[in-house]
C-alpha cells in the first residue's frame, strides 16, 4: 500500500495516519471489514485534522491562602465576635460602650514562619504592629505575635475590647520574599 504523508512535523499526526491505514487495509488472509473499502485512498492536507492547542486552567490559590479583600488602605467597619481582615494601612472603625475605636494595621515586624514547599522543624513566628486609637485621642502601637518560636502574644486587651491575632497572609514561597506591602491580617475583636 502506498501512501503519501506531506506534513511531518507533527508525530501525532502521521501516527494517526499510520493508524488509520493500518485499520483499513487487510493483512494477509484477513477479510476486508464490512463497509470498508480494500483499499484506502491517500489523504490530502485539506481533509487532515487540525491541530487544537491545549489551554492550561488558570493557576488555582494555594488551599492555605484566603480569599482576602482586594482594597489596600481605607477603612472597614467590623462587628464584635467576628473575624475580619485588614491590609497595611487600613484601619477598622468600631464602637463600643460609647467609645469609638480606630485600629490600623501598620506592618509586619518579623515573618520566621515556615514557607510553602518546605518541611521545617518548627513553624515559626510571625510578629505584626497594630495602631489602636479610643476616641481618635493617643494612639497606642501594640505588638501581637503568633508561632512557636520565642515569646508570644496573641491577643492583647486594649481598654473595653480584646485583640487577637489569627491569621497573618501571604506565607512566603522557598526562595521568595513577602512584600511588606501585601500583608493582611486576621483579627478578632472581642468585648
């Protein structure tokens, strides 16, 4: 059998071909497959199939990274009991027994957790500065803490409300820094 193949740059193709012709024809004391032809015709360039590119999904979020709020800066207004998230510079506004309380995330201070893609010993610690101001008079800068590695504070009590530091995000990349202007924080404030 004799067969022509003029694009041979794609090995996918020309196996296909291969094939095809292969299925077709009969080998010796086989009978030919019922509705086929015994003999197949060559195949010219406008009948082959083209060549459909594969489209990589977009990348997924790493599963230990939250879904955080796209602002940077500005202010929210959080409620008691209930987690929230604040980025560098961005202040939470919250009343509480006729007080009003401003509480700013200035940054982080230290980031010693374990980064993603290693195995580490220890988790590490990471240390952020929160700006609490009661009734927009003599702002205080506080330190919470999280991790298992030297002193910690997690939680803080500032006048009539409790801080608490949950979560701090992004976590570092082996080989790859943070921008200190990408940290978010979780807090819970309780009264």
């Amino acid at each position: 059998m004799a067969m022509s193949v003029r694009n041979t740059k794609n090995p996918l193709l020309v196996f296909g071909v291969f094939l095809l012709a292969a299925c077709s024809s009969t080998g010796p004391g086989l009978p030919p497959a019922p509705d086929s032809p015994s003999a197949v015709p060559p195949i010219s360039t406008a009948q082959m199939p083209v060549e459909i590119p594969v489209v990589d999904p977009s990348p997924s979020i790493p599963q230990n990274q939250p879904q955080l709020p796209a602002s940077k800066g500005g202010s929210s207004s959080p409620a008691i009991d209930t987690p929230f998230w604040l980025s560098v510079g961005q202040t939470a506004a919250l009343d509480v027994q006729d007080s009003s309380y401003a509480i700013t995330f200035v940054g982080v201070t230290e980031d010693s957790r374990c980064p993603q893609g290693a195995q580490c010993i220890v988790a590490g610690t990471v240390s952020v500065i929160v700006r609490v101001a009661k009734d927009a008079e003599n702002p205080v800068e506080i330190r919470l803490s999280r991790g298992d590695v030297g002193e910690t504070q997690s939680t803080v009590q500032v006048e009539a409300i409790a801080l608490t530091l949950s979560k701090v995000s992004p976590l570092a990349a082996v080989g790859e820094s943070v921008d200190p202007a990408a940290y978010q924080l979780e807090l819970l404030i309780e009264n």
